[in-house]
C-alpha cells in the first residue's frame, strides 16, 4: 500500500489536502495540486496530459495492480503492477524508446519510474495519473474498448477522481 511509502509528515499533509477538499465546495484544484505536490520529488520528470500529444510516441506502463488495470487504461499500456513489479519488464522495452509510467495519482508509478532510469531509460510520470487523465476528459479502455469506468483504489483516494464512472 501506498501508506507504507510515506512519511508522517506527507502523511499528515495528504490527509489535510484530503479534509480540505472535503470541506471546500470549489477547493479541489488547489487541494490537488497540494496532494500531488507532496508525493512527488521535484527532480523526477512529470508530463501533463496535455502535452502528450500522441500516445504511440511512448512505451506505456501502467504500474497498478491487475485488478486496477482491468477495469480501464490508457490505450496501449502495459500492465507492470506494482507490489509484484519485476525487473523483468526491462528486457522487454526498448531502451531507445521513452517510457510514460502511470498509475492513480503518479505515487507508485514515480518509484517504479525511478527503477527504470536507474537501468538507463528515459522515463517520464504522468503528472496526476489515470485519475488526471480521465479528469481531463481523455480516453480510458478495458478489454472491450473504451470505457468511463476508472478504479479509484478506495473512497479517500476516489475523492480525486470528478469524471468517469468511480470502481472501488
């Protein structure tokens, strides 16, 4: 889980970016963006889901869990997990070729981002995750195509998630 990962601190700021926005009618953004702030380090390289332009220049890793996968990804990801993430993947990339990592928010994906460029590939992280992504009004798929539904890993973390249809 994601709570081992943190400190106190980020702990404590998380859950008040979280009471705030619950008690903020129009707060959201500026919470995000604090919540966010505090789970990523400021030297590893996030990309907006704005300034992607096309998906296919990028190898897509999308480090949740097979359960959060499965119900919707960005289009050509590959499922790399995170608690069972192994180093395997590596001989499957092509190091030429840059790496998008994702996963909820960007927490997760930026460790598993950070094993890749210590095996030297260029890697960027989805600033926001899947969760950004689908706020954004971009596509997400399942098995059977495009879809609205978007696992939220769990309520807390679901009140990040404002469009879609929220799997829990």
């Amino acid at each position: 889980m994601i709570s081992k990962c943190l400190s106190p601190a980020k702990a404590f700021i998380i859950y008040f970016a979280i009471s705030f926005l619950a008690f903020s009618a129009n707060g959201q953004s500026l919470a995000y963006r604090t919540m966010l702030n505090t789970l990523y380090d400021s030297d590893f390289p996030v990309i907006y889901p704005n300034e992607i332009g096309r998906l296919s220049k990028y190898q897509i890793l999308d480090t949740r869990e097979k359960e959060e996968y499965e119900v919707s990804h960005l289009e050509g990801a590959i499922c790399v997990g995170y608690d069972d993430f192994s180093e395997d993947v590596f001989e499957k990339l092509d190091p030429d070729k840059p790496v998008l990592v994702y996963c909820s928010v960007g927490a997760r994906s930026q460790d598993i981002g950070k094993k890749l460029v210590q095996k030297g590939f260029s890697v960027v992280n989805l600033y926001g995750g899947i969760f950004q992504w689908v706020n954004d009004e971009l596509p997400v798929y399942d098995s059977l195509g495009q879809t609205k539904k978007v696992h939220a890993y769990n309520r807390a973390w679901g009140v990040w998630l404002n469009k879609g249809e929220k799997v829990y």
